[in-house]
C-alpha cells in the first residue's frame, strides 16, 4: 500500500474557512508539477493567531496564506516585509527565506494581472470599498500606470485616509455614480451571497459599454453587479480572477513553478 508523505506542508490560516478554494488550487497545482507537498486549512481565530506563529515558527510548514482577518496583524509576527507588502500594508502570503519568515503580498497581482489586456484604455479609475482588499487593489492600480484613481467608501474618513496615504482622490458615498470612470472595482462585501446579495455597490447611471466593471466577489459568481453593468453592454470581469492570480503567483513564491491559467480557472470554475 502506498502512503503519500509530503515532504512540504502549507496551508491558510484565517476564521472562518469554510469558502477556501485555496486548498482545491494548490493541492491540484503540486499535483501537476510532482511536488511531494500538502496544502491543508488551519482556521485560526484573531486570540489564536500568536499561538499559530509560534507553532509556524517551530514546526516543518514550508509556506503559508493569509486571509481575514489576519492579513494586517500577522505583520507583527513576521521578520521581514517585500516591498510590495510594505506597500500595500497588508500580507498573504508567508514563506521562508534564509531562515527568516518574509510576508508578501500577491493580491496586488490578484488585482492588476486581469486588468492587465485592457488597462490601456484606463485613464480614470473608480475604486468602492476601503478595507484590505482595497489597499492592494490602489498598489495593483499604481502598478498599471493608471493615472487617475478615485475611492469612495461608506464611511468617508476610511476612504480619506486611504486617499491620504496613496496620494489619490476621495469621492464622496452618495456622488460615486455621478461621473464617467473607464474602470470600476468593487472590493466591498456588498453583493457577496448572503443578507448582501442583492445589494449593487454602486449608482450606476454613468456606466456603459466604455466603462470595465470588476468585482472582487466571486461568490456568486455573477454578482448583481456584474450583472446590471452586462445589461448596459460593459465589460465584466469576475472576482474568481482575483483569486486565481493571487493564488498562481502564491504558488509561483513557493515552488518556482508556474501553473497552467487556463487549467487553473477550470478547476475552479468547477467546483464554484
């Protein structure tokens, strides 16, 4: 009988776990390149978090990810930040280098590596929501050479100091529909299945079929959203993109190895 021992051992820590597809990617990924490896789930409440980093300290895990609501407060835990985490002030992805535990951030190119096709027609950018996801989706935008990013958020004086601190500019909650943006990036839970799955993060009077229409909620896989921005001929770009590149350039820190993008989206789109 043969047993299967991974040599490698990673896996995601946040709370709760129940959605991760990330064990379903990097499992099937270190199947496809013959890499003694597992990926396991480790839900991890925020108490919890320290006693894990000691444990991830000590123990054989070769790699970890970082979801809510760790992605900020596990920076204290960590030896060195990439300048790309320290950019975006927030990790989730772990991994070992020279014996030091370094924290990097790949949902930057979760963002900008769907956006990456269309982005020459991207002057004006208009990004809704003001947490985590929004801070790597400004690096990502940054790192398209877009010119001009607004932020509008529920609560103002997120989206301010978020404006602040990446030299961009604040729209105010109720004005967000009242201009044309060539780009509009949902990174609110708003939409996300659930009491929120009907509610359209955003006015939308000024898109139309110049306008891209990204959100970062995968689940469902066509938020209502995507679907009235279809309606009014837009391009549409799903959330499962955001967490297909995150996930492909994750797996490209860990092993040097680059998974099939094609193969990688059909895994996932059919187990959503």
């Amino acid at each position: 009988m043969n047993v299967f021992r991974p040599e490698k051992l990673f896996g995601i820590i946040g709370f709760p776990l129940g959605h991760s597809m990330s064990p379903l990617l990097h499992n099937w990924g270190f199947s496809q390149k013959n890499i003694k490896a597992a990926y396991m789930a480790w839900p991890t409440t925020p108490e919890k978090l320290g006693d894990f980093m000691t444990a991830l300290k000590t123990l054989p895990i070769s790699g970890a990810s970082v979801t809510i609501p760790h992605k900020m407060s596990v920076m204290n835990y960590i030896d060195k930040l990439t300048p790309r985490a320290k950019s975006v002030g927030a990790v989730n992805t772990l991994y070992w280098k020279q014996n030091k535990l370094i924290g990097d951030n790949t949902d930057t190119a979760g963002c900008s590596e769907p956006l990456r096709p269309h982005c020459d027609h991207v002057e004006r950018a208009l990004l809704i929501g003001a947490g985590g996801a929004a801070r790597a989706a400004i690096v990502g935008l940054k790192s398209l050479k877009i010119k001009k990013i607004f932020i509008t958020n529920r609560t103002k004086s997120k989206a301010d100091a978020l404006a602040d601190e990446f030299e961009i500019s604040c729209v105010d909650w109720d004005e967000r529909g009242n201009e044309h943006y060539d780009l509009v990036i949902n990174s609110t839970s708003l939409g996300m299945s659930g009491d929120k799955q009907q509610i359209n993060p955003m006015i939308m009077d000024h898109i139309d079929e110049k306008t891209i229409v990204y959100d970062l909620v995968y689940n469902p896989l066509e938020t209502i959203f995507l679907r009235d921005a279809k309606a009014k001929g837009s391009k549409t770009i799903s959330g499962i993109e955001m967490f297909l590149h995150q996930g492909l350039a994750q797996f490209k820190l860990w092993t040097n190895h680059d998974l099939d993008e094609l193969e990688a989206r059909k895994l996932l789109l059919k187990h959503l």
